[in-house]
C-alpha cells in the first residue's frame, strides 16, 4: 500500500506527541475514520505509536527514517508551493518594484543562462522605498521570507532591495531592470559567460565593443 498521500502528509506535518486522534483529524480537516486507518498504516511503518489512556488513543511520534523522509517531501513540496505563489504574486503586485542582478540576467536569457542564486531560489527584487513596506506584507501574507542583506536559510528567498527613481522593462510579464542596465552591470562586474548570452539573443555586438575597449587601453 501507498502511504504518501495528502492524509498521511497532514498527520506527520501536524501531529504532536501526546495528541488524541479526534483531536488531530479536528484540526486537519479530515474524518475521524480516514485519520485513524492512515495513523494505524503510519503504526505498522514505526512511524507513530499509539498509546491506549482511558477511552482515548493518543499519539505518540516516532521520527524513524520514514519520518524523516516524509519531512523532507513536505518540506520541498512547501518550498515549490512558495516558489510559484511568489512568480504569481510579482506579475499581479500593485507596486513599483523590478528584478535585478542575477534575477534580471536570469529573465532576459529566457533561461540559457540561470545563476546560482536563482537556481537556490534566491531572487533580486528591486523596490521603490516608499513601497517597500506593502511589499514585505504582501510577502509575509503569502509566507514567502526575505532578506535586506542578512543571511537566511529559507527558501524561496526575497533579496530586498529599496531604492528611488528606476526604470521598469516588462520581460515575459516580469517587472525587470532595462537590458541596457543590465549590460552595464554585467560590464562593471566582468560577467562575460552572461554577456555572451545576452549578446547572442539580442545582438548587442558586444564583442565588437569589448575588442575596441582592449584596443583604446
């Protein structure tokens, strides 16, 4: 029998030890019946116990490798549910923010070129100052963490950013730095393997004017 399921999910995210069965099908949602077959299916795999008190069983947790495992599938599947929550929040957001750095070099190359930091699910996101605090909201409501500097060991992450006075390009419905800012900051920090690709998407002829530089110097 399979025991990954949404029920089985629910009890070992929500489960304490000490807890009723009534108690924990109140409190996720599910029939008395459908959470006490699934907590004795959890039993037979050492996951939970079940402790006989008066007329009640109560739930004693067990955190065996099973458990574990089924932390970590809980813990990824809620990081990809944040990750999708906050690509649809930036493309309905009422404020003036624009990504940045290695986010808007992410955008623009549609993808052939993805950066560490977006491939960790760490994001730039630029915001006017007088925003910034209905942005951080916005992001809590949805439970999606961010940073001002600091590190944080969540994710998706939110880089804030505040700042006045930018401009803002639509890529693919994104809010974003202009292309040409972004050359300029690829130049500034020699990010030549994301210039390379902004170039052959866009014919910047990039090469020409790097070959230029080299030869004025």
């Amino acid at each position: 029998m399979v025991i990954v399921n949404e029920i089985t999910m629910n009890i070992v995210k929500n489960a304490k030890d000490g807890e009723s069965i009534y108690s924990l099908a109140s409190k996720i949602g599910f029939a008395y019946s459908a959470v006490y077959r699934w907590i004795s299916e959890l039993e037979r795999y050492g996951v939970i116990s079940l402790v006989r008190k008066g007329n009640k069983n109560i739930i004693k947790i067990n955190k065996n490798l099973i458990y574990k495992k089924f932390r970590e599938l809980d813990n990824a599947v809620s990081v990809i549910d944040k990750d999708e929550k906050f690509w649809r929040l930036v493309k309905t957001l009422k404020l003036k923010v624009r990504f940045v750095r290695g986010t808007a070099a992410t955008i623009w190359t549609k993808g052939s070129f993805v950066t560490g930091d977006f491939y960790d699910r760490i994001y730039f996101l630029e915001v006017d100052k007088r925003d910034a605090d209905k942005l951080k909201t916005a992001l809590r409501k949805e439970g999606i963490s961010y940073t001002e500097g600091k590190a944080v060991n969540k994710r998706p992450l939110v880089w804030i950013i505040e700042n006045k006075d930018f401009e803002i390009k639509k890529k693919d419905g994104l809010p974003v730095m202009p292309l040409r800012e972004l050359v300029e900051w690829g130049k500034e920090l020699h990010l030549e393997n994301i210039l390379e690709q902004l170039d052959r998407i866009y014919k910047l002829e990039l090469n020409a004017r790097y070959a230029e530089v080299v030869t004025n110097v």
